[in-house]
C-alpha cells in the first residue's frame, strides 16, 4: 500500500481513501489542554499507539465494505503485525466493537485482566460517550 496517515485510533488515510480499522472503537483524542480523554478520564493515547505499528511498513489492508460515513472498513496489516485492529484492542488501545465482524472480544478480555491501557483505571467506552456527547453542526 503507498503512504498511510493515523488520523486517530481507528482510522488511516491514503493519499485516496479513508480507512476504518473494523472491530474496533478508540478513545477521542486527548486534548492537549487538559491532558484527558474527551470523557474526562486519564487514558492512553490510542494514536501514538497506531503511528508505532505503521512505522513497521509494509501496511496492507483487506476491505470489507463501506461505512454510513463512506470510509472504507478494512482488516489491516504492518510487517510483524497481522491484525492491527487486534494489536489496538489487546494493548488496550481501543475496544471491542463487533457488529457486522467479529471483533476481538478475548483480545479486549486480556487487555482488562492486564490493565493495558485504558483499563489501566476509569473508562468509559467511546459509544457510550458519544452517546451522551452528540455531534453538533
């Protein structure tokens, strides 16, 4: 694949789509000012974490299907790395977040019996937040 972009924790970019790691949901960005995640809560920064897997290389993504907001949904890869959506969940990055896939549930319990993460202490899963949190605009 040529040149892939981290926009946040679940998603990539070319230089011609936009790309939806399938499986998984991450935590809004940090803000900067406060040193928290859009929830309130202390959490570890999930796009680090992607920007880390892809200076592996050699990305590679497999679609499977379209999302209401167009983005290409896709199973990605970097050398050494199979499953990127897997490594974010399990290295609690992200979560579990199957609906037409299967998503990484034993991946998100290992992640919680480590406290990798952003299970590390309070959370709050992104649906939910965004859930009270609608866009507005």
């Amino acid at each position: 694949m040529a040149s892939v972009w981290v926009i946040d924790g679940d998603s990539l970019r070319t230089a011609s789509e936009e790309i939806r790691l399938v499986g998984i949901d991450a935590p809004a960005a940090i803000p900067a000012a406060t040193g928290k995640a859009a929830n309130g809560r202390a959490a570890a920064k999930p796009r680090p974490g992607l920007q880390r897997s892809l200076a592996q290389g050699h990305v590679a993504c497999m679609p499977r299907g379209r999302d209401r907001y167009g983005r290409t949904l896709a199973v990605c890869s970097a050398r050494n790395i199979p499953d990127l959506g897997e490594m974010m969940v399990r290295e609690g990055y992200a979560v579990n977040f199957a609906i037409d896939y299967g998503g990484y549930p034993a991946a998100e319990r290992e992640a919680q019996s480590a406290r990798s993460g952003t299970w590390k202490g309070d959370f709050e899963r992104p649906k939910d937040w965004r859930r009270r949190h609608p866009r507005t605009g």
